[in-house]
C-alpha cells in the first residue's frame, strides 16, 4: 500500500500534461484521507523538492519545470509486490560504478544453488539513479555526457536465479524497455542502432551499457548491472562538440513536463517485468517477442556498414546488416557474399545513414 505522500504525487503527475488543478477536497475523496493530510503530504512533498503551484479555491498541481528527483515520487508509481527500491543520488562519478561497489561489498549474492542470499535479496532490483554524473561511460569505454538536471541515470542490479539471459539480449530488453516507456510517457517515436543505443527524431537520446559481475573460481555470473543513460533535455550549454551532431534529447529545450521521477520508475518497472518473463519462462510467446519487437524497433537492418573490429587483428570492412539472432547478435552480408554474425563487444559500427558513437 503507498502512503497518502505517495498516492497525491502520482495524482498530481496524472494530471500534470493537461495543466489542470486537483483540489484539496478531491484528493482527499480519492485517497480516503482527511484534507489536513492531503495538506501534510504536500508539503512533505515540497520538502522533497517537487515543485508544486497551489492557487486558492483552485488545488494544487505540479509546476512544468525539470523536476527534481525524489525517492518518494518515484516510490508513488511502483508496489512493495514489484521488489523494486531505489536509491538516489546527486551527484555519482557513474551510477554502475556505485552498483558494482555496492555488489563487491555484499560479497557472496547467490548460494550453491542459486538462491539469493540475504546480501544478495537486499541487491536484487536495487536501481541507483543520479542527477547528475562525473564520470558516465557507454560502450567500449566511451564517456557519456551527463549533466545535472536534464536527464536520467540509472544502473539497475539485476542477480538472475533460474536461466542466465544472454547479456546481449538482456541489453537488446532493456532497449525494448525504454521504447516502450518513451512512446508511453512522451508520445515519442524511438530506434534502436544495435545494440545500444536509442535515438528520437535522429538523434541518441539513450545508451544501454550491460555489465556482468563473475565469480572467477566458478565462471558463474553473479550479478548483472544495467546501465542506462537518458538524455530529456538538452544542456543550456548544448552539447560537447565532439557529440553534438550525434546527440539528442527526447524533449529538446525546456517547456515540457521533463517526468523524470516518472521516467526512471517506468523504466525499472518494464526492465524487472521482461527479465522476470525471460528467466522464469524464456519460452513463453511474451519472451520470444521481446527480439521481434527489437528487430522492428531496429534501424540498422537493411543498411550498409562500416565494421571495425575492436577485438583481433582483422582489418575493416563494409557488408549489409540482413538480421538480428534471438541472442542479439547482428548477422551482416559481405561483399564477397559470405554471413557473419557479430556480438555486440567485437565492434564499431558506421555508415552514412547515422553517425559512429
């Protein structure tokens, strides 16, 4: 059960997109509480730093600004069934630095048999979020631009205790996850670029970075931590020149409902839902799904690329991306007519349609 502070923010957020008003009176009704607790969990509320206009015989809504983010918000729109907690940040040097921190310092997350210990249940859909990061990082070691108040940063550890998903697929889930939140909150139409990234009217707005925390006597992977950085806002100060091509935001200049607490508990919401469907059930139609939809959401197919190997000695070379594996790999066509299937850490892709990142 949420508590009345809870229940008023998500009215308040319901009804942020058309502008209007909820009265005292009427939240109260819906909450089954008396208006001086309404009052309480408004200014509870406030003290949280969510910004709230209240106008005399009118109510109270929630101001269009970027929204601060708070553990009590973000709280409203999740239930204890989920087992979903959060823990926020101002500032963090990387949000999945912090979650492999926390992971480390637990120690042994999973017994023998593949139960979680009670280290490993406090861990276990733990989502650490950050408003702002000093030292974000993507794909291959890459930085990711992350600066305060314009967006979400959010690591999620995930310690899988039935079938391990393939972490290419688990990033290729979380991609879908996003999507789906973004059409749902923004009204936007999102890609995919394989593996990891997202991009709004032709430009990243998201990236996904999947890691996996081993235990090096067994092999086994303990934890997974998924990373994902979500651009709302672009900077006052734009961004970097070496992105600022590339990059994007969702909402573009301030003006919009930016729905930031809303955003990272959706999020963490479709992320625990599609792992849970694919661990517990990886042959049901809703888990075998999650890649046709990837591969629908995907831009990449049908183009010619540019593939640089990271790993090995082969040079570059050109071929056409023709599929998508139902692990995630992508299968290209080479020009002298032979397939290849690539993994999502073997290389770096480009082609005129978008740009490399």
């Amino acid at each position: 059960m949420i508590s009345t502070k809870q229940f008023v923010f998500k009215e308040l957020s319901a009804a942020q997109e058309s502008g209007v008003f909820i009265s005292g009176q009427e939240l109260a009704e819906k909450c089954g509480v008396s208006r001086t607790a309404v009052w309480k969990a408004i200014k509870a509320l406030a003290k949280d730093g969510i910004k709230i206009e209240g106008v005399t015989n009118r109510g109270y809504r929630l101001e269009n600004s970027e929204e601060n983010l708070s553990l009590s918000a973000m709280e409203s729109f999740v239930l204890p069934k989920d087992g979903i907690r959060f823990c926020v940040y101002d500032r963090l040097d990387s949000t999945n630095l912090e979650a492999k921190r926390l992971c480390a310092q637990a120690g042994i997350l999973r017994d023998t048999l593949g139960a979680l210990t009670p280290e490993g249940k406090k861990l276990h859909k733990l989502v650490i979020i950050a408003n702002e990061q000093t030292a974000g990082r993507g794909r291959l070691g890459r930085e990711f631009y992350s600066p305060a108040k314009t967006g979400v940063y959010l690591s999620m550890i995930y310690i899988p205790q039935k079938n391990l998903v393939h972490p290419a697929k688990m990033t290729a889930s979380a991609a879908v996850a996003v999507c789906r939140v973004f059409k749902r909150l923004y009204k936007a139409e999102p890609k995919i670029k394989w593996v990891n990234d997202i991009f709004v009217n032709g430009k990243k707005v998201c990236g996904i970075l999947t890691e996996g925390i081993t235990d090096f006597e067994t092999g086994r992977i303990e934890a997974t931590v998924i990373g994902i950085g979500i651009n709302i806002y672009e900077d006052a100060k734009g961004f970097p020149a070496r992105i600022a091509d590339t990059a994007g935001s969702i909402l573009g200049t301030k003006g919009e409902p930016a729905k930031r607490n809303e955003l990272a508990a959706q999020t963490a919401l479709e992320l625990s839902h599609i792992y849970a469907e694919q661990e517990n059930d990886p042959l049901s139609s809703e888990a075998k799904d999650i890649i046709s939809e990837y591969k629908q959401l995907n831009f990449l197919l049908g183009k010619t690329l540019e593939i640089t190997p990271v790993i090995g000695v082969e040079e570059k070379y050109t071929a056409k991306a023709v599929d998508i594996t139902e692990d995630a790999a992508l299968v290209v066509k080479k020009s002298d007519g032979t397939y290849q299937t690539l993994q999502s850490g073997e290389v770096s892709l480009y082609s005129k349609n978008f740009l490399s990142f």
